[in-house]
C-alpha cells in the first residue's frame, strides 16, 4: 500500500497537467528503508513525448547521487499517460529497475477526472496496490 500526502498527490497531477500532452515523470524521495514518500523531485522526459518517457541520465545521476548523500531512496517513481489508461505499458513494465519503489501512473486522457493509480513492479510482474492520501 502506497501511503502519500495529498500535496505531493496534487504536485505529481499538477506536473502532469503541465507537460501535457508530453508525458511528465518524477521522483519522490524518501528516507532508506521508510516507505514515506516526501521530497517531490520533478524530472524532465528526455524523450519529449506523449507516448514515452526517459529519465535525462545526467540529471537522473545527479538526482541519484543527491538522494545517496541525503541517505533517501526513490519511495515513488511516478509518470504520466495522456491517451491511455494509469497502468504500466509493456515499456514501463520492461524499464521498472527499482524493485522497491511504488510506481505511480496518472492518466491526462481526461482534463476532468484524475487517474492515479500505483503498482508494484519486480521481475516483470505488476501489482496494483491500494493508495491512501493523507492531509
């Protein structure tokens, strides 16, 4: 179960909304081992796309490498779908590296309903998981 903050559930839709009709994609921060997603790192997609997305490897080093200093790890790795459904694409299953990370999907298709959806993602295998917000 994924555990987040309505203000950071509200970053990663406004991040979204904003890189429409290109997909958007982020990090969450948290402390090692804590499972608390906290500090909202908002990446560029590389691809420039709205049927794909890739971390910048520089920036994504930078970002890694900052989190390694700040002894966090990636709690959420969240992007965007804008024609389809919140669910991962054979792609996103195929790229998920972080066997311990929530993956956060949000669906743009439809300007008046969110989709946000989480998974899991190890081995090649999807788990949708339960998301709580809290205040």
């Amino acid at each position: 179960m994924l555990t987040i903050s309505q203000s950071l559930v509200d970053k990663i839709i406004a991040h979204a909304r904003a890189d429409h009709p290109d997909e958007a994609c982020g990090v969450i921060a948290g402390p090692v081992g804590s499972d608390r997603p906290e500090r909202f790192i908002p990446m560029e997609n590389a691809e420039r796309s709205p049927t794909f997305y890739r971390f910048d490897s520089m920036e994504q080093f930078r970002v890694w490498r900052e989190m390694d200093e700040r002894n966090e790890e990636p709690v959420v790795i969240y992007h965007s779908h804008t024609a389809t459904e919140a669910y991962p694409s054979r792609t996103d299953i195929a790229l998920a590296s972080e066997p311990n990370a929530h993956y956060v999907l949000v669906s743009t298709r439809d300007e008046k309903n969110v989709e946000f959806r989480s998974f899991r993602i190890v081995d090649g295998v999807v788990t949708e998981e339960e998301v709580t917000i809290i205040k």
